[in-house]
C-alpha cells in the first residue's frame, strides 16, 4: 500500500485556473469582444516535443501544438469564442456557417452556450461523423447540400447579408483575432517565436491568424522574431499551391477538401512576408504522417490535422537545409483536430475507403494463447 504524505502539499499554491483566450489575453482584444464574453475555457493547449521527427529532419527541435484537447477537439474554439462574444455584444440572435465540420461543431457549441439559432451548410456525404454528431448533439440546425464546400459558402455569404444572421466563417474578422492566440501561446511556452510554424491549409484562416498573431506579439514587445510560415494543402485540393481554383476538390481528409479558399490573398502575404512556402501532400503522404504521429509521438489526430507534418517529412532534412533551416532550428506544427473526430484512418493503411481495414485479433480468453500473442 503507497503512503503519501499531505503535509507536503500544503505549501502549494494553487494552480492558476484558465480562464480561456479572450480572459487570458484580454489586452489584446478589443472592447466589442472582451464586454461579453462567451467561453468553455478554450485554448491552454499542449506544446508536445517530438524527437523522433526531429532526429528524421537532421536535428531540429520540434513540438506538435495539438488542437485537439479544446473543447470541441479542434483550434476553431479559439476563432469561434470570440466571433460568438463579439455577436453576443451585438444582440445578435442567430448564427450560421458553411462547414467542413470543426467549424459546425465549435458554432454549435459556443451559440448554444450564448443562446443563439445556428444554421450550418455542410457538403452531402463528406464530413467526418464525428463532427456531425457534435453539430447536432449541440442543438444547430444542420443541412446537408449537394455540392462542396465552396458551393456551402457562397450561400451562407449570401442568407446572412440579406438576413439579421451573424456569419461565422474565418472572414469574420473576429474569428481570425481568437485564432492568433495559438501563436501568443507558443512564444509564452518557448521565449521566443519559432524558426519555422507548419499547418494545414483549408480555407486558410489559420495561417492567416497565425502569423496575426506573431507580429502583434512582436509589436508589444513580448516576441524579437518572427518565425517563417509553412503552410500545407492536399494535393487534391491544392488552389494556392497551382495558382487556380479546384472546382472539384478531393481528398480524404476532408477538412482542407477546399477549392476557393476565402483568405487565399492573406495566406499568400504571410507565405511571402515570412519568407515562408506553401506545397501539397498527397493523400498517401498524409496517411503516413497520421501514423506517425500516433505510433511515435502518442499524438491521436484527423487526417488534415497530419499534414504539417507530412510536409516536413516531404521537405526532410535535405529541403530544409536547402532552405536555409539550420540544425537546432525550432518547429511547430500545429496539429489542428483530434483523432476521435474521423478515427476510420487509423485503421487503414492506404488512403482508399476500399482498402483492407485492420481488426483486433480475435483470441480464446486464454492467458498462454494471449502471451504467445503478445509475443511474451
Ligand atoms: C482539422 C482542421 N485542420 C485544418 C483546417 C484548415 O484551416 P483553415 O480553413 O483555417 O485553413 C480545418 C478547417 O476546417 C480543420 O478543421
């Protein structure tokens, strides 16, 4: 039986209790957001080292900023916490957005918490169940429209210019200054800016509110540098990357599957004010990032959440150097959605709905059959 001793405990302090982004950093916003503030403590998100994929990358210092462990399982928390506070100062009644699903699931979420309707778009058939789930379980009004994400948006842009209804999307200018608040909390963890910050491309909001937030950060004087921002699409759905729009964009993960991105000027002015790049992976490369993530570093995420890191390991060490990346460099990538949101791909090797699903070995409850398994 373990003894602990209590009288050890007493000198202790309490921990600070986070009180969510907007609180956290309300000098930082302004006043139409922090007079009502509407939050489920979002942000506060852990900043993993991951050696391996350090040591694959010929000696950088690398951590996964996992988005994952917000309240609704995705970074949109942070943009939805302050879009649905700001619509809250406003008196706005309901909300509405196009979703490849984190989206709806954080709208649904935050406008229950504030009392408000949510209207969600989302492209028939082609988002995670998971994320469905939330939507509903949250209480928004969920259509599912035949057409594609590009398609979901441009009649949400549509319904709330003619209608007394909030859009919530990443243009909504409050969603993008909620959003910055990844990049404050990596300098606070670090000291300083990284060399390099990686992340998934969609619709591009998050780069754009990434590198927001480093330059406010310098600006106050918290930060001396500025990291160089690597941005990656699916190479299915790839406009920035190709220079033209995808009319039909494909790709398993589902997330990024956009053709028009809305913030495509402001994801190219911080790919070339931060001297940074933006390229595509392919599906097969996501799925192997994936499984990296999970089986090396213990971190559970959704395809598109793996392809900051698909991209690393498709520049490897030889593009870094060639980029002028210097051993000892630090590297974020922002892993933006958890795993259990669309956890199917864990179970496939190739990035194909036909391809051979892994099973649990079926065994007698029996302890030498179960050891020989095991391999013990
Ligand atoms: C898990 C995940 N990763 C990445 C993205 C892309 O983010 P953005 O659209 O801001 O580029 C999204 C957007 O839906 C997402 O849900």
């Amino acid at each position: 039986m373990v003894k602990y001793n209590y009288n050890l405990m007493k000198g202790i302090k309490m921990a600070h209790i986070w009180q969510g982004i907007i609180e956290e950093y309300k000098d930082l916003f302004p006043s139409t957001i922090t007079d009502s503030i509407i939050t489920l403590k979002e942000g506060n998100t852990p900043l993993i080292s991951a050696p391996s994929l350090g040591k694959t990358l010929g000696g950088m210092e690398v951590y996964i900023k996992f988005e994952g462990t917000n309240p609704t399982g995705s970074f949109k928390d942070r943009g939805m916490t302050s879009a649905i506070s700001a619509a809250a100062g406003k008196g706005v009644k309901a909300v509405m957005c196009a979703s490849t699903g984190n989206t709806s699931a954080s709208a649904a979420a935050y406008a229950k918490r504030a009392g408000m309707k949510c209207g969600v778009l989302i492209p028939d058939g082609k988002i995670a169940y998971g994320k469905l789930s939330q939507a509903i379980a949250h209480g928004a009004t969920v259509m599912a429209v035949k057409g594609n994400f590009d398609d979901c948006l441009e009649t949400v842009f549509e319904l709330t210019d003619e209608y007394p209804i909030e859009l919530v999307n990443s243009v909504n200018p409050n969603r993008i200054l909620g959003q910055r608040s990844g990049a404050f909390e990596v300098v606070d963890e670090l000291g300083e800016a990284p060399e390099i910050h990686c992340l998934p491309v969609g619709n591009a909001g998050n780069i754009t509110a990434y590198w927001q937030g480093y330059r406010d950060y310098k600006d106050a004087g918290i930060s001396q540098n500025l990291p160089r921002m690597f941005g990656f699409q699916a190479a299915g759905a790839a406009p920035i990357v190709n220079g033209a729009r995808v009319l039909n964009p494909e790709t398993i993960a589902t997330a990024i599957r956009i053709g028009n991105p809305a913030s495509w000027a402001q994801a190219e002015a911080a790919r070339d004010d931060s001297n940074g790049l933006i390229d595509s992976v392919t599906d097969a490369e996501i799925l192997a990032a994936h499984k990296i993530l999970s089986s090396e570093i213990g971190v559970f995420v959704e395809p598109a959440s793996a392809a900051g890191v698909a991209g690393l390991l498709k520049l490897g060490a030889t593009g870094l150097a060639k980029l002028g990346v210097k051993p000892g460099s630090r590297i974020v990538i922002t892993s933006t959605g958890h795993g259990l949101k669309d956890p199917l791909w864990a179970l496939r090797s190739e990035p194909s709905e036909d391809s051979p699903q892994v099973e649990a070995i079926k065994v007698e409850n029996n302890k030498d059959q179960i050891l020989e398994i095991l391999g013990l």
